[in-house]
C-alpha cells in the first residue's frame, strides 16, 4: 500500500448565493486554513455549479459526479456541507477519520444524533462505483423537493440495499467524530470542546449560524431544540461540560 498522500485528499464544498457565503465566511476560512495546515487540497465550488431546475442542495450532486471520477488525481474526497465549522484544525484527517473506513469501502457517512443517515460530511474514494452511485442518486427524481434533497435520495437507494452498495458503503455510528451536531435527540453525544468540526445541521439561518461560530470561539458550547428550531440557542454550564465529557450521554 502507498505511503497517504495528503494532496491527494480533496476537500469539497459548495456554497451558493453571496449572502449566504458572507455569513459562513467564517466555516469556509476553517476548511481553507485547515487544508493548509495539513497540505490537502481544498475545492470550494459555487454558482458555476448551480443548476436552477433543482433546489439548490441538489447542485453538490453533478460536483460529485464530476469529482468522484478523478482517479488519477484524488485517493479520496471530503465532500463537506458550507455549514460546517472545523473546531479541532490540529485533528488529522488521515488519524482521526480515516480509521473508521475499511480498506475495502468506497463511501462512508454517519448515522446522526438524530437518528437519520447524513450527507453534510462523507468520504468517498474517487472510483466506478462512486460515479455510478451519484449518477443514481441524481436521478432519484421523485426527491427534488423532498425536504432533505439529496439526502433522502441517498437514503432512498441505501434502502434497497443493493448487494453492491451494502458492500461499499461504511456507516459510522460515531457522528461526533466527524459529524457533530448541536441538537439531537435526548441523550445522544452531541458537539463538545475539542471535538473536530460542528455540522449545523437543521439550522437554516446563516446569521444565527454565525453567532454559534462567534460563541463557541468564545468558549461557549450552544444547544438548539431540534423540535423548536425557533427556540434561541441555550448554552451549557461548566458543569454540564464536564459531565458530558465523562461519558455521561452515549
């Protein structure tokens, strides 16, 4: 096996719309810092890429497609959604989440604190196989304006569960390690201090998303309700912290 090559691990992410960028400038300044740090490469794609027959989210799709094909190039792809917030640069990609995919596996993504499947954070190896897959994902018409996009699409097709896809696909039950969220269901082990990244998962307001960055730079660590997205942010006690961090939620 080749000793890892980290230019050889790509970066994804797309964001849409000017305003939209401006209020995650912060999220996309960690994943361009933190591809510097480690020597990856980081693609940040945007409205070149945008395909106004579909809701935006559907634009990651065709990138997909496109990168996933570049074999000579990449040995594997982070595809990372614009809303995710690295919170641990000095955590390396090839120690802290590669492990979790075997050697045999083309696609990995996490089963989430909300008890779904989630594309915001996956790795893929550039391949056949992950071609097709996003080819397949994409025709899944009957998802274009399914609340998830393609995410429901994706899971959609896993649920079929097709010999070959069950064959190449890793699920990692372990979300926080590279899908953390801020709410979730009770008890499950949601975003804390020293954690490596914050997926803002269900939270579609950027200016909110932006003030969670703010706190949590400042030592600060949010709770939302996943059932009231309305709600304002709670944040926990030192206490809370430590008691969390003793293993207290699973």
């Amino acid at each position: 096996m080749s000793a890892f090559d980290p230019k050889r691990l790509c970066i994804l992410t797309l964001v849409i719309g000017a305003d939209y960028r401006r209020s995650l400038e912060k999220a996309l300044d960690s994943k361009r810092a933190y591809a510097a740090r480690h020597g990856y490469t980081y693609i940040e794609l945007g409205e070149e890429w945008w395909d106004r027959t579909r809701p935006i989210a559907w634009s990651k799709v065709p990138a997909w497609i496109y990168y996933s094909g570049l074999v000579e190039e990449y040995d594997y792809i982070w595809i990372s959604d614009a809303d995710v917030y690295i919170t641990n640069p000095a955590l390396r990609l090839e120690d802290h989440v590669l492990p979790y995919m075997p050697a045999e596996k083309e696609l990995m993504l996490t089963y989430d604190v909300c008890a779904h499947l989630n594309t915001g954070n996956m790795i893929v190896r550039p391949g056949v196989w992950a071609v097709d897959f996003w080819k397949r994902v994409w025709a899944e018409e009957s998802c274009i304006n399914h609340q998830w996009w393609e995410n429901a699409a994706v899971v959609k097709i896993l649920g079929q569960a097709l010999p070959a896809d069950l064959e190449a696909v890793e699920v990692c039950m372990k979300s926080w390690v590279f899908n953390a969220y801020i709410q979730g269901l009770p008890g499950r082990r949601l975003w804390l201090p020293g954690d490596f990244l914050v997926h803002y998962a269900g939270v579609y307001d950027a200016k909110l998303m932006a003030e969670l960055m703010d706190a949590m730079d400042a030592g600060r660590v949010p709770r939302l309700n996943m059932w009231n997205p309305k709600e304002p942010p709670t944040f926990l006690s030192p206490q809370e912290v430590e008691k969390q961090k003793d293993g207290s939620h699973s």
